[in-house]
C-alpha cells in the first residue's frame, strides 16, 4: 500500500476541498444561520437555496436552477451529507472544523490572566503525569491556545496600523478623534503584550525542567520532545518581543503624524474662517467693515501686552535708557524640613550601597561554592539590618530581576514549600536556590 501523499490528495481534490469564494460563503453563511439558531442541525434543499441566492444576490438577476443544483451536489463531497429518505441535509465534520476553527480565528480575545494561570496548571501537571502523556495531551492542548493568542495580538496590532493608514489616505477629511483612538488601542495593546510578556515568566521553569530531565537517565529518550517544549517557548517570546517592536516603533510616528495633522487642520480652519468672512462682510456707506451677524465686533487682546525698547540706528550706548531690575524674591526655607529631607537622602543613599555590597557579596558565593540558598540569605541580611524588612525586600528584588535574566545562573523556587527563621517567626519566604548552571 502506497504512503499517503498530502501534496497530491489536495492537487486531485482542492476544487472540492477548497472551493471558489461564493460557494465557500454559502457554508459560512448556513454555519452562520445553525449558530443563530434559524435552523435546525439538519435542513432542507430549500434552505441551501436561501444561503445561495442571498451569496450571489449582487451578480445573479434570474432564478438558475441547474447551476444552484450544481452546486449542493458539488458540496455532498466533503461538505453537505444528505439524508435521502428523509430529503434533507446536514453538515460533515470537515464542514463544522472548518467553520469553527475560522470562528475562532476571527473572534477570539486573549487574556494575559488566563494564560499565566494556564503555565501554573500545565508546570503542576508535569509533577503529576508522565512526560509522555504531559507531551501529547496537556502540552499539545496548550500549545494551540498559546499560538492563537499570539497570533490574535499580532493581528489587533496589524488592524491598528491599518485603520490609520486608511484614515490618513483620506487627505484633508481628517478625522482626529478616530486617530487618537488608534492611538489609545496601540497603547492598550503594548500593555497587554506586556501583561503577556509577564504571564509567561512561569514558561521558564517548565525549560528548566525541562532541561533538567534531558540529563536524567529517563529522559535521554525523550530528548526530540523535551527540545520541542524549549524552542516552542523561545519561539513565542520571540513573537512577543516582535510585536512590542511593532507598537513601540509605530506610537512615536503615529504621535508625530497627528501632531502635523493638529496644525494642517487648524490652517485648514483658519482659512475657512477668513474666507468666510471676507465673502459675508459688508462695507458700510462710512467705510468701516461690518463683520457676519454670527461673528462678534470684539477686539481680543492679550492680557499683557508686551512692551518694546526701540533703539535707533545711531544711538550710543549711554544714550540707551536701562532697563529697571526686577526685585528678587528669595523665598523663605524651612531649616528643620530641609534637615530631614537631607537625612533621609542620606539614608536612602547608604541603603542602596548595603545593598549593592550585600549583591557583590551574593556573587561571590556563587562563584566559590557555585550555590547558595536564597532563602537563608534572605534571613541573614534581615539580621543584619535588625529586623528592616524593606532593605531585604529591594535587596531580593535586584537579585531575581539579575539572576532570572542570567544565562549562567538559574534559580529554583519551590512554591510548596516555605523557610522561616526563628527571629522573625512572622516571615516566610518560598524555598529558594540559585546556582550556577554546568
């Protein structure tokens, strides 16, 4: 028996599979009309005939019955099963995948909350499931909404970018609320890229388990799909960052454009206003003008009106009368509020280098005994500093912000198990260790 060959299965049935728009538009729209409940699951040749004539109602102006009957018997292949007792219709499974996978494209939202809950869910199932059975069912299930979620975020944007090319190609008919609003949606999708980018932190403890158990004896032979796992994730950081370059370079343009817009259009205005007003003026019979009825005779000026020192060609410099100094008014400082602000400068500066040395000093374990638990050294700063838990806070802070992002070092946070110290029994930290990687 010969291999199945997907080039050529499609090349002998893409007409079939794949057919010209306004008989694809007509399963949509049936698909469209089961979803709104107007019919039942199963229909009737009458009903198909609807769908046809509503399609094509802008290019066919007579009733074609041979070609409309052409048609469902086109759509029977893959499409349309047919009841031939009963004489009516229903659709295939190829016909209701491929409509709802089109659905789901075109609707679907994403939500950052959902997928950081996601990454929990499936990182907990690795505990739970055999790699082989987390692979195949947990992962691959997720891998899907993941993908689709990216791709709805790159779409929002692109859409973004292409409202506003439409509106700005329509010259002088500028609508300045509409691009401002495009505006705010670039904004609003750069926080959420961000949102996402934060959901998928949880994403690099499943690569560190996951290279973790590809130097374990069992998971030498599961090493294609451990490498899977990994590359999918760098794959749809990657995407993300792509997307954050996309809103970041578009927004300072967009900001630029309407800028530009802003000023064409009070040019615009103020020409229509002058040209207004000369074709509706009238000269009375004393020569003076007399404005439209709808413009009042005010005269605006400004609320200080500057005034100039003129100095002719030929003066000296004696000659040039001096400008009265202003009076200058040195306010009054508190001393005792100054002296505490100062203080705290200080403070805060002394603050920052305990923590830069306590960093150095965290470094310097890692490089001699190549691990060292955090949870512990979190404890050991706190007796240090006497019980201040705000420096041990900015200090822990720096150090998973420098040692998550580290190529040469991981960290490992057991989130089911929790260190305390006897001193400050109120506290617990997660477990925690950093170490250097081999």
């Amino acid at each position: 028996m010969d291999a199945f060959n997907l080039y050529n299965e499609v090349k002998q049935e893409y007409n079939n599979l794949l057919p010209n728009r306004n008989i694809m538009l007509v399963i949509f729209h049936l698909y469209q009309r089961i979803e709104n409940k107007e019919l039942d699951t199963t229909f009737t040749e009458d009903d198909i005939l609807k769908s046809i004539r509503y399609v094509r109602k802008n290019d066919i102006k007579t009733e074609q019955t041979e070609q409309f009957n052409q048609t469902i018997r086109s759509l029977q292949k893959f499409f349309l099963w047919r009841d031939e007792n009963k004489n009516v219709y229903s659709f295939r499974p190829y016909a209701e995948q491929l409509c709802g996978e089109i659905a789901k494209v075109l609707s679907d939202t994403f939500n950052p909350t959902e997928i950081e809950e996601d990454f929990k869910f499936i990182l907990n199932k690795l505990d739970d499931e055999p790699f082989p059975k987390w692979y195949e069912y947990t992962f691959d299930t997720y891998r899907r909404k993941v993908s689709a979620q990216t791709s709805v975020l790159d779409r929002k944007v692109a859409k973004a970018i292409l409202e506003f090319r439409a509106e700005i190609n329509q010259n002088d008919d500028y609508d300045l609320s509409s691009l401002k609003n495009i505006v705010d949606i670039l904004s609003g999708l750069g926080v959420q890229t961000r949102e996402l980018n934060i959901a998928f932190r949880s994403s690099r403890q499943i690569e560190d388990w996951m290279i973790n158990f590809q130097k374990e004896e069992k998971g030498i032979a599961y090493f294609k799909e451990t490498t899977d796992v990994i590359q999918y994730f760098k794959g749809i950081r990657n995407k993300l960052q792509i997307i954050g370059r996309k809103i970041d370079g578009m927004k300072p343009k967009l900001d630029e454009y309407i800028n530009n817009v802003n000023q064409q259009d009070f040019y615009r205005k103020f020409k229509l206003l002058l040209k207004y007003t000369l074709d509706n003026s009238q000269l009375t019979k004393g020569g003076e003008v007399c404005l439209p009825s709808n413009i009042y005779n005010e005269c605006i000026l400004p609320d200080k009106i500057q005034k100039f020192l003129i100095i002719k060609e030929n003066w000296s410099l004696e000659q040039i009368p001096s400008q009265r100094t202003t009076k200058v008014i040195i306010p009054d400082t508190n001393k005792e509020a100054s002296l505490l602000e100062l203080r705290r400068c200080n403070e805060q500066t002394a603050m920052f280098k305990r923590i830069k040395l306590y960093l150095e000093d965290l470094e310097y374990q890692l490089n001699t005994s190549k691990e060292v638990d955090f949870s512990m050294y979190f404890f050991e700063i706190m007796e240090k500093e006497h019980g201040d838990i705000n420096v041990a806070v900015r200090f822990a802070s720096r150090a998973m912000e420098k040692y998550f992002k580290s190529k040469i070092h991981q960290v490992e946070i057991h989130q089911k198990e929790k260190v305390s110290y006897s001193l400050y029994p109120t506290i617990a930290v997660w477990k925690t260790t950093i170490y250097k990687r081999k």
